[in-house]
C-alpha cells in the first residue's frame, strides 16, 4: 500500500497542465459516487489529477489509482478502499474503473460499507451504468467531459478567458455578442485548424504525431473498450474497423443498412448493433428524422463521424459540406436534441431548423419555415437569421 502512495504522489507531482477545464467547477465532487465518463482521449485522468492537486495538494486524504496498473493486481477494489479510509483517506479517485472485473459490485459494496469515503471513478463513454452486478444509477451522480470546443481551443491558443455562450443566446442576440468576441480574436483565423486537429488536448503535444495518435486512440476504443464493455468478439473488430472507413470516407451517410451489412459480410442487426456502440463510443452520430419513432434497432437516417477530427484519419482533403455539417452536430447534439429536419439540414429541439453551408448559402430551402435559421461558414460575424457556424463552437 505504501508503493501505491509514493506511485500517486510522483504522479501528481509531475503534472504540469497547460489549461483547466471548466467541467472542473461545475462538478460536485462532495457526492458520495461520482461518475466522470468520456471518450478516450479527452483528459478524463487529468481532470482528475488537476482537481486533486488543487483541492489536497500532496496529502494523503485523496487517492488516485488507475485500474490498468499491473501493481493493482493483487489488491481488490474494496480492500483498496477500506485501507485508504483506515489511512484517514476521504476521497478515492478511480480511473479506468471499467478495467475492473466486478467494478459495479465493488464500489455499490464501497458505497454501502465505507460511507465516510467519497468515490469519484472515470470510465469509458461506452460504460453503462445501470449494466453489471448491481444498479448504481441511484447511488451515483454522471458526467461527461467532452474533446474540446472550439471556444476552449482558442482559449487555450491564445491565452485568453472567452464567456460560454447558450445556444438561446446565440440565436437572439448574436448580432451583439460576435462584435464583443471579434474584439479579443479573429476566429476564421482558428477555425480551419481546430476542425483538423483541435478537439483533443494531445494536439498540445504537437500537430505532426496528432492523427497518427488519434489513429491509435481509436485502435483502443475498439480492440479494448468495445470488446471489454460491449462484449464484441476481437475477431470481429477487422470489420468495424472496415465499417468506420466506409463511413468516414461518405459521411454524411444516408445507409443502406443492407447493402453495408453485405459489404461487411454480417446481418443487419448485427450491424445496427455495432452502429449504436460506436455512437455510445464517441466514434459516431447516429441522426433520425425529425418527429421519427425508433429504437436501438431502427436504422439510422444520416451516420456522421462524432468530431471533425475523425474525418481527417483516413482522407487529407475532406469534403467541406461534410465538415460543416459534422461540426454543427457534434457541437449541438451535446447539451440538445438535434434531429434532421424535412426541410433543410437539422432541427434543434424540435422548433429551430437549420440549413448549414458557406457565404453563399441562401434561404430558399427553408424560407416558408418558421424558426429557420442559416449556420454559414466563412464569415466573421452574422446578420438577423444568418449565424456564423464557428459561434455554435462556444456553448461549452
């Protein structure tokens, strides 16, 4: 136990990040179990190490553990924590929690028995709470920490402090907001590159290695998280990996589901099945029809890649419509609904349609529409219905 302590506090001592997160403030790390889940990639570990290290500095109340390492081995998650509470301990921080065999048992049993000790664990998008031995979706409180948006990712490349701004507030008042922001940036400046390679915080390690890393970070995903946490047999991942190329090289992408279970020699709901895991994944955007009723085994309307980054994985030169849309759903599907709308791109919430496209993109489409609104690309700053797509990258 005492190897595991020096292993934490060398840990902590070397990180050294180069921005915060906001999701740090607006977690409420008092709660007796806390859930911090999100893609591979987005700085899960070290959210946790930088809250630790502010909030208990190189005391011995907080600590950290990752379920992958090999010292672990001969400890189980309980006797980790009872021991860690008997050392005056009052938080245990958990990463990789879905590593662990019986983690649902062990941290409701921690829950149960150690109520003085506050658990935080992190997880895989994929992980599904109410899954395993026990329930703990009424013992636990969730988040998710998403790659960065495009406000983060300037604010980190400039050094500046620029406000969240709400998707209500963007359709309102945009016209007064763009002229405060263009005083501190110019955004068409950022923008090409954010899409490229700025949704994930390891582009700070350098832009050279970035899709080559972002190669293997979905390598994981799917030969570790998938076949762990969804149970999909390793031999299979050759098509997966198959079908996220077919996709990426067509999204957004209308499926034939048939026609794609065929070219990846399985059947359609083994295929439907695969789709929503790469979704759960953060690998993919499953979008339905407006007003549409489904259910994990109706087919999709439109497959996007889940972040613009992705489409640059296995193409240099993206189709740019394919971009523009992939960054407004991205941006949107996360604190909205969004749905496809039968006019138009998209419908936000079910009352505001959307086209998306560049300067030149008119109202004809969707003029008769009420609560139509233009998301154009290539322009600083918008006029009445017209918005400037890179504005939909601050609503986190």
């Amino acid at each position: 136990m005492e190897q595991i302590y020096i292993e934490y506090k060398e840990t902590l001592a070397a990180l050294k990040p180069r921005f915060r997160r906001d999701l740090i403030d607006e977690i409420d790390w008092d709660e007796p179990l806390l859930f911090i889940l999100g893609s591979r990639g987005v700085g899960k570990t070290t959210l946790m190490l930088q809250y630790i290290k502010e909030k208990y500095g190189p005391t011995s109340t907080a600590l950290y553990i990752s379920m992958d390492d090999l010292a672990l081995s001969n400890y189980t998650l309980i006797d980790l924590a009872k021991k860690h509470a008997q050392n005056g301990g009052t938080h245990l921080f958990i990463d990789e929690i879905h590593k662990y065999q019986n983690w649902s048992q062990e941290l409701k049993n921690i829950r149960d028995k150690i109520k003085e000790l506050k658990v935080v664990a992190s997880g895989s998008s994929i992980l599904d709470i109410q899954k395993g031995n026990a329930d703990l979706s009424r013992r636990s409180v969730v988040y998710t920490l998403h790659g960065l948006s495009f406000r983060e990712y300037v604010n980190i490349e400039l050094k500046l402090n620029l406000p969240v701004v709400s998707f209500s507030e963007i359709i309102k008042d945009h016209e007064i907001i763009v002229p405060q922001l263009l005083e501190q940036f110019k955004p068409l400046q950022h923008f090409s590159t954010y899409l490229k390679n700025g949704y994930f915080p390891f582009y700070l390690e350098g832009t050279k290695n970035y899709h080559h890393k972002l190669g293997n970070v979905l390598n994981v995903v799917l030969e570790q998280d998938m076949a762990l946490i969804e149970g999909v047999d390793l031999t299979k991942i050759p098509r997966i990996r198959k079908l996220i190329y077919l996709l990426s090289t067509q999204v957004p992408y209308q499926p034939n589901i048939t026609k794609l279970a065929e070219a990846l020699e399985t059947d359609r709901i083994t295929l439907l099945n695969y789709l929503n895991s790469l979704q759960k994944a953060s690998v993919l955007s499953l979008v339905r029809l407006n007003g549409k009723l489904y259910t994990q085994l109706t087919k999709p309307d439109k497959i996007y890649l889940q972040n613009t980054n992705l489409l640059y994985l296995s193409q240099a030169n993206v189709n740019i419509g394919t971009l523009r849309e992939t960054f407004f759903a991205n941006q949107l599907g996360i604190k909205h609904q969004l749905t496809l709308a039968q006019q138009g791109d998209f419908m936000v919430n079910d009352t505001y349609t959307f086209e998306v496209g560049g300067a030149n993109k008119s109202f004809n489409q969707i003029s008769d529409i009420k609560n139509s609104y233009l998301a154009i690309d290539e322009m600083p700053l918008g006029i009445k219905n017209k918005i400037p797509l890179w504005l939909f990258g601050f609503m986190y």
